[in-house]
C-alpha cells in the first residue's frame, strides 16, 4: 500500500516506477484521512517509484527512506522480501538467475560509504564458501557488484558479508533453487541472429524481386504489394547472411500497409497470398535453415473488426462492450471518436479492455494460432502496456502448443527484467540502442562514459544475454545510416550489434545500405524510412554486405562471440572495446568513431596474441597494439603468443610422456595435464542402492546432489585434448543428466581439434550405469558419443536379491537390457567393452556363481566383484571378508569360468597395492593389473597419479590421483594448467615423490618395468 500526502491541493495524483512501467501511470485515490493511496500486489524485488503531481512535478516519498539514484536522477525504492540497508539485493532476477553455461549469478548494489569490497557466503549443503564480488558498474548511490557462484546442487543459500566477514543485509541467509532462476528459453533462441521483415516492403513474389514502375519510389502508408510468396524467395539470401529468424511484421488481416491493426487477428491476409502461401514460406525456412517468427498485436485493433462493429452498431447492448474502452455512444469519426484509441491520433484503432478475462482469453488463443500454424514463436507489440496476467495467460497457451516456441516482446522500459522474469523470453533493449546512439551517432560522451552505462545495463538486464534482443534501429525508427548520414558509421554500429553479448536482430535493407528520408518523423510513424527492398545488385552497398556476413559467420563460428559475457573497456577516448569471453575463449571487439587515427595496446587480462577475425575498414593489429583509422573495427580473437602456441601443441602431442618424465625426474611444478580425468557427471540417481558410498540416494532425496554445469565443460577443455582417457565411475547414475552428452561431445571435439590420438594412442571413455536406462539407441548413442567400456552395476542374479539391494531397480530390465547392448554391438561393430560389476556381500555371495554364468550367457567381456565399502549401516551389516569360505568357493568358481575364456573375471575383494613394476614382489599384482586395465580400459599407476590422474567434482573441485584425497584447487577460480600446478598438488606430489625412491622411479615406463597396459591385458580375442 503506498499513501502520499501531496505538497499542495493538486487534482490528482499518479503513481509511476518499477511495479508498473514509468509511462503507465497508477491513479491514486482518496483516503479518509486526506491522504492518497494505491494498492498493488508485488513479488519479492526492488521498486524504483515516485509520486507525480497533476501539474508534472515529481515527489519522492517522505515515508521511505530508501533511494536510489541514477544519472543524476533520484528515485524511492521499495525493497520486497530483499536485502536491508546497505545492501540493495533481493532473490530475484535481476539481481539473481543462471546463466546459460549453469552459474548462479548474483548481483547486488552496495551503498557509497560502506566500504568497496561485499563477499558472499554460500553453502550448497557441503559446507560454507566465501566468494569475493567484483565491481561492474556504478551508479550515484550505489557500487554495482556481481560473483558467479559454481552452484551444482539443487538448492543454495547465501547472505553477504563486509570487510572481514561482518554479516550486512540481512539477519537470515537467502535461500533459492537455481533451476527456479533459469530462464525456460528454448535453447535455438541463443545462437539467434533475427532479421524484421516489414512484408508489403519487402519483396513481390513471382516478379524476380522486380518491383511495378513507381513502387521503389514510394514514401508513405500506401501499400507496395509485398507479399509471402515474395518473402520465401528471398530466404536464400538471408540464409547467405547469416540470418537464422526472420521476423515477419504481422500478417493478420488488416486494411494497411503495416497491419498492426487487424480486421481479423486470425487469419493471414489474403493479399499477402493467405493460409497457402503462409505455409509454403514455413516449410521453405525450415528447408533452409531458419527460424520464423510472426508479429501479433495485444492492445488494439481495427474499429471494422467484427467485435468492435457489433459495438458500434449496438453500443452498450453489444456482447463486446466490455472489450472496449468506450466513454460516449454512439461513436464519431475524427480525433475525438467516443472510445479510447492508439496514439498518436489513431482514432481508427480502439484500444482493447486488456483486463477483461474475455478478451485476455481471445488474445491467448490468437497468439497460440499463429504457433499452431507452424510459427516458431511470436514478437509481442507494445508488450509492456500488457498486464503481466495477460502476458502469462499467453505464455501458457503458447507453450501448451509448442516448448520450443519464443516469445519476444517490444519493451521500451529499462527494467525490461520485469517481464523477462517470467512472461516473455525476450525483450528488446532500447537503452542499449541509445548508447549506440550516443557513442557512434551523437559523439556525446567518451569510451568510458559509455562503457560504464552499457556495464550498468548488463547489470540490469537481469538474465542470460538471450533474454534481450538489441538492434541499431527497428522498423518503427529512422534507420541508423539516416541519421549518421555516414555508410563507416552505419557499419560500425552494425558490427557492435552483430558481436554483441545480446540477441542480434537487424533491419531488412540495412545489410545493403538501404536508407530512407531525412531522419525525422515520430516512433512508428517513419514511412520514408519503409522504402522497399531493392533487389537489384547493382543498387547494393557491398561494403556492408560483405560486413554483415562476415560478422555473422564469426559470430556464429566462435564460441566467444556465440555465447560469452561481455566487459566493457576504453582504451582510449574514442576507442570502445567490447571484450567477451566463454570460459577460456576470448573475443575482443575494438570499435573506434570518428575521422582521426588511434593507436592502442591490446587490453590486457586475455591471452597475448591475437588472431584478426575481421577487420572493418583500415585496421591492422601487430606487436600488442591495434591501429583503427576512421570508423574502423576490429574483432580479435585472443590466443597465446607463438611460442606459447607451440608450447601446447607439444602437450597436446605428447602429454602423456611429459608426465612420465617429470614423475621420473621428481619434478612437482609441471608442463603437462592429467593423462585420466574421472569426472562426476551427477551425484543424482534414479536407484536407492542400499549399500551407496556417495550417498547418491540421501542426495537426490534431499534435493542436494550436485550435477556437472556446462562452464565446467570449458573449463576443462584443455585438459580434455590432452588426457587419453575419461572415466565417469563416481557419483550417481550418469545417464539421468543430460550434460553427459555434452561432455562426450566435448571431449571428442577437443580431441579432434588437438589433431586426435597423439603417437597414436588410444582415447578410451569409460562409463559405470545401474542398467535401468542402458537400452539400444542409449547403447548406439555411447558408442557414437566415442564411449569404449561400458560397465553395469548388478548385485544379484536373481531379481529378489539384486532388486532387494538395489531399491527401484529391475534385474530384468537391466538383463534384457545387457542383451540388447551386445546385440547393437555386434550388428555395428562398435568397439565397446561391456561388463558388470557386483559388491559382494552376504545377501548375494550364494549367487555369484550364477552371476557368471549370466555374465556368460549374456555374452559380456567381463564381471567384476568388489568389497563392499562400509558406507551404509547396510553394508556394514553384510560386508564379508575376502577369506569367508562361502566367498572363497564362489570365487574359485568365478575363477574357473573366466579360465575358459568365458570372460575377465576382476577380483577387487582384497586387490594387491602398487604398480605394475612391483609385480614380481607382489604376487598376483600383475594379474590384477591386467585384468582391471582390460575391464576399465586403462591401465593404472598409482604411484604416479598425481601427475597423470585427475578427479572433478561438479563444483569445479579438483582431486589428485582419487576421490580420497584432498580437493587441490577449484577450477571455478582457476584455469586448468594453473590449478594442475596449485600450490596443494605440489605438496602432493612431494608427498608421492617421498614414498617412491629415485632408482625405482628411473625405470618407471621403461621396457622390462613390468607396467601392465589395456592393449596387454587378457581377454577372449572375438571381442573388441
């Protein structure tokens, strides 16, 4: 509830900010103690407000202290469920959501004259962390700090801390589910770059993109004769440059050139060739590749649409008054009609009652039609004069139609979060368009100024950089090479849109040059600026053609510039350079305006060299600096300087013998990367294994197990070119998470651009399953995804042990499952190892035997049984030890089986410590050895893990040799080579170094050492 006492006796009163929209106003009523109020219902967040006087003047409120101010301009604040004084922060996009790579980003403002520094203390349910936030903007009241938190679990909360650990902004910590803050954006929407079509200007079908004599020349509102059919034929050149959605303004029936004012908001004009010519165009862009989305029009209509015609002819009789806005009847012609209407004088277009349940319905089932039709997604007009119920009733229809559809609204508001938190998947960025405006048009402020307002607009963006779409100009604006008068400036402003962080979406004609008038008119009343598409080649700027294109394929081709966050930096007063960064990919961006020459140093904080993308107009780069001559660009792509290069092109190649060499040297300080990643995919699991040691099942049950983040992935990239083998054993059940695909994916990427195998070694991927999910296509899939082992987990050979044991399992599933996987591997010749491994324990120990004779029939290389691990109060009750005679006997029989070739029995119960080298000391080493590199794929050196073995969490945690040792370093701190050579892997080198003498060492890996490896182990020589 706010109340205000005005200064003075004023007719009214409005309330304007945040909880609505700063041109919307909220009229406030009279109390009985002469005050006025408003009531509004609002969800947790923070509310920039004032109270407006009917004479224009402005009032904060007196009854709240709390402020913020921006630009000179100083605002009442209202905190919801948020943070106290000094710190302004709630739970709640902006100030809290998930990235597209799965961090948490959390924001907030701290109050001048606190202090500069604010630390978040978090805990996922594994104990407290302390993350140091970093400044990213400023504002008059307020720092502007931010810290991605490597958040893998399901829940997590946080409070914020001062100084040296002082608790400020609230007596109990946040608390929130990170899927709860991510963005549902269908995942084709991030690589988007969007192109508006207005249809009647755009190309006539059937006339070779001939337009009729006198149509080029046309100024006004009169249609040209743009249709569908036109626009289908021109798909091949939009595929050319890059476009992958075409934007179509609406197509609804309607009697202008525009047709923001339907007459039937169903139907798809007839003169734009209708329903037939519709589809074609739909089929033709899925033919080449993109993506279409169509214009729909929420607040008004036309006055001849059939609703509003009833109206008209029976006034308040009509079944549809309520739809309408009427003051008077019967209605006029002319400025004053009788009912509210657009602006600007458009009497013609009433506006629709947009909180009348009736209509909200009508306008869900129109915007669901279109998708329903084959639209892949919907641009919103004026969508911030829609109330959000409305807007989510639309959502929900739309969705109900296709998960894959989006949702992008026109919203000129700067607090577009608003609607980006929920009802829509995207909104446009006109303030970001204003500081394009501002740094290349207007020349009103230097690099600096204008890349603290665009670092302060990400900061209030309030989501992914997906979720805003930016531009140079739409088709309601002058265009910007209009208004620049100017072709370099033009493509200089295209190329920031074109590399920017956010969705990029360009006007037709503007990738030729196209201009219109001369830059004036009102917002959508720009018709000059509608000229039609020119379609002769001749007529072309092929300067900006060749930009657009090149600017698209980079865009599309490096990761950087697909999908990194953005920093923003001035290097000098007119040189703008937009740095981003994906992981360890990064892309800088060097904008410079005007007539003159700059020569500037290659900002620092990125890798040394840098690889020229392109490069727009006279600009060259050499010896870290970059010269710009007028209205010039550059897009570099950071990367290590040549002998660096060469330096990890020889890891690659040869990582796994510089391991060896400096475990044989005693080095601890390292110049190579682990040769064997374990990774855990998710500690989730669709099983409640009685006798788990991670505790997969308390986990998942809890809702705190933790699950692998696409950032991590990059993180690793390096390491996954280098290492021969990745192993995902540990955690929980690795096909419940759709990540590990991307991590297969990954790692045979990073393999393939690291020239694949080094000397020929294999790269071997490793997988333990409980079974339940491993059907054929999965199996295929595996083998595709480049996985060569696969075990399975089975505790029993009959289903009321093993489903005893192994709680939601199904022995049967998982059996015909094993049969379908031998199957798919024998009909494609996948080289796949399959096996299973069991726990032995008292519940089972009498089915052993069967077991192996199941492994047997089954066809299956290999069957391991392990200890059981004293994890569980269950396993603890049933562990047996290795010399219990009913265990003996079940595992001479086990013995006897694998001796016929049947499989490769593993024996775990009770294995012989040490490497292969020590075989001839240790009986039964060498044996073991084998047969556990045969099963796994890879042989095993315990004594030098620590310079070849390397374990990871899905928080980024990094573990030496295996999952018992201490976490290393945090790749969520760290790049990978920096967190291989952290200080605490030294100290476990040295501590490895301490047990193994030199002369044992020297020998390591040399011919007569013994060391077992995959290709010598034992198996039936049919099998791969």
């Amino acid at each position: 509830m706010f109340r205000f006492r005005p200064p003075r006796a004023v007719a009214f009163v409005d309330l304007r900010g945040e909880a609505t929209d700063w041109l919307r106003p909220c009229p406030m009523a009279l109390a009985g103690d002469g005050t006025l109020g408003a009531s509004l219902r609002l969800g947790p967040g923070t509310y920039a407000y004032k109270f407006r006087l009917a004479d224009g003047e402005w009032c904060l409120d007196p009854a709240n202290p709390r402020t913020r101010a921006w630009d000179g301009v100083r605002n009442s604040l209202l905190v919801v469920d948020g943070a106290d004084e000094p710190v302004l922060h709630a739970p709640v996009r902006p100030y809290a959501y998930v990235e597209d790579d799965g961090r948490l980003r959390i924001g907030a403002g701290l109050r001048r004259g606190h202090g500069e520094t604010l630390a978040l203390a978090w805990d996922e349910g594994r104990g407290p962390r302390r993350t140091l936030m970093r400044v990213v903007a400023a504002e008059d009241e307020h720092m502007l700090l931010a810290a991605h938190l490597p958040v893998s679990a399901a829940e997590v909360e946080y409070r914020f801390e001062v100084g040296e650990g002082a608790r400020v902004g609230t007596s109990v910590p946040f608390r929130v589910r990170p899927a709860d803050l991510r963005p549902d954006v269908p995942a084709w929407w991030r690589g988007a770059v969007v192109c508006t079509v207005l249809v009647d200007r755009y190309r006539p079908g059937g006339r070779a993109g001939e337009w009729p004599p006198g149509v080029l020349a046309i100024a006004d509102d009169r249609r040209a004769g743009g249709d569908l059919d036109g626009v289908a034929e021109a798909l091949p050149h939009l595929a050319d440059l890059g476009v992958t959605v075409l934007h179509l303004t609406p197509l609804a029936t309607s009697p202008s050139a525009h047709r923001y004012d339907a007459t039937d908001p169903d139907a798809v004009d007839p003169s734009l060739g209708g329903e037939d010519a519709f589809r074609r165009l739909l089929d033709r862009a899925r033919g080449a590749g993109l993506r279409v989305l169509v214009d729909v029009t929420l607040t008004h209509v036309h006055r001849d649409c059939p609703e509003f015609a009833d109206v008209r002819a029976r006034g308040p009789a009509s079944r549809f008054w309520e739809w309408f806005r009427p003051t008077r009847w019967p209605f006029s012609e002319g400025e004053d009609p009788g009912y509210e209407h657009y602006q600007k004088r458009r009497w013609a277009e009433p506006l629709l009652r947009l909180d009348n349940p009736e209509v909200a319905e009508r306008l869900a089932r129109t915007a669901a039609g279109w998708v329903a039709r084959g639209a892949d997604g919907l641009r919103l007009d004026a969508a911030a004069d829609v109330p959000e119920a409305v807007l989510a009733g639309i959502r929900q229809a739309v969705r109900a139609v296709s998960r894959d559809a989006v949702l992008l609204g026109e919203v000129i508001s700067a607090h577009a979060w608003r609607w980006t938190a929920g009802a829509l998947d995207a909104a446009t960025d006109f303030v970001a368009q204003q500081a394009l405006y501002d740094w290349a048009l207007r020349r009103s402020g230097d690099a600096a100024s204008i890349a603290d307002r665009l670092a302060r607009r990400a900061f209030w963006r309030g989501g992914p950089a997906c979720t805003s779409v930016r531009f140079a100009g739409t088709h309601d604006q002058p265009r910007f090479r209009t208004l620049a008068r100017d072709p370099a400036a033009a493509r200089l402003a295209l190329l920031e849109v074109l590399t920017g962080p956010a969705v990029p979406l360009m006007l037709y004609g503007d990738e030729v040059g196209l201009t219109g008038g001369d830059g004036g008119g009102d917002f959508e009343d720009v018709w000059p600026e509608r000229r039609c598409m020119p379609w002769d080649p001749a007529a072309w700027d092929v300067a900006t053609l060749a930009l657009v294109r090149s600017a698209a394929r980079i865009r599309r081709e490096v990761p950087a510039l697909a999908g990194g966050e953005a920093e923003y930096l001035a290097p000098a007063p007119d040189v703008l350079v937009v740095r981003r960064r994906h992981g360890d990919d990064v892309a800088d961006v060097l904008l410079h305006r005007g007539d003159g020459v700059a020569d500037v140093a290659l900002p620092g904080g990125a890798p040394g060299g840098a690889e020229v993308l392109l490069a727009l107009g006279d600009a060259t780069v050499g010896a870290g600096r970059a010269r710009l001559g007028p209205w010039a660009g550059l897009v570099l792509r950071r990367v290590p300087p040549p002998d660096v290069a060469r330096a990890w092109a020889v890891v690659r190649a040869r990582n796994a013998e510089l391991a060896l060499a400096a475990w044989r040297d005693g080095r601890v300080e390292v110049a190579s990367l682990p040769v064997r990643l374990d990774v855990v995919v998710t500690e989730a699991c669709n099983l409640r294994c009685r006798h788990c040691i991670n505790h997969s099942p308390e986990r998942t049950r809890n809702g705190v197990a933790r699950a692998l983040r696409p950032w991590l992935v990059g993180r690793m990239r390096e390491a996954l070119a280098a290492a021969d083998r990745l192993s995902m054993t540990h955690g929980g059940e690795s096909l419940v998470e759709p990540a590990l695909w991307d991590l297969l994916a990954a790692y045979a990427a990073a393999r393939k651009d690291a020239g694949g195998a080094p000397a020929g070694r294999r790269s071997d991927v490793h997988l333990l399953s409980n079974g339940m999910l491993l059907d054929g296509d999965t199996v295929a899939r595996l083998a595709e995804a480049g996985v060569t082992s696969v075990g399975v987990s089975l505790d029993g050979a009959t289903a009321a042990t093993n489903d005893a044991i192994r709680e939601g399992g199904s022995l049967d599933r998982v059996v015909a499952n094993l049969a379908g996987a031998v199957r798919r591997r024998a009909s494609s010749g996948a080289d796949l190892r399959i096996g299973v491994s069991a726990v032995a324990c008292a519940s089972n120990v009498a089915e052993l035997p069967d077991l192996g004779r199941l492994v047997a029939d089954l066809g299956l290389d290999w069957l391991k049984v392990e200890e059981a691990v004293p994890a569980t109060g269950f396993a603890r009750g049933e562990a047996l030890s290795p010399r219990d005679p009913r265990l003996a006997d079940a595992m001479a029989d086990l013995r006897a089986r694998s001796a016929t070739g049947a499989f490769v029995l593993v024996d775990h119960l009770a294995p012989p410590a040490g490497c292969a080298c020590l075989s001839a000391s240790r009986p039964g080493l060498e044996e073991f050895l084998a047969a556990d590199a045969f099963a796994n794929r890879a042989g095993a050196n315990p004594c030098r893990a620590a310079w070849e073995h390397a374990c990871i969490e899905p928080d980024g945690a990094l573990r030496p040799g295996d999952w018992e040792r201490p976490v290393a370093a945090s790749l969520a701190d760290v790049p990978f080579p920096e967190a291989w050579n952290a200080a605490e892997m030294q100290e476990e080198r040295l501590l490895a170094l301490s047990r193994v003498s030199w002369d044992v060492r020297s020998r390591c890996g040399r011919r007569g050492c013994g060391e077992a490896s995959a290709a010598a182990a034992p198996g039936p020589a049919t099998r791969p």
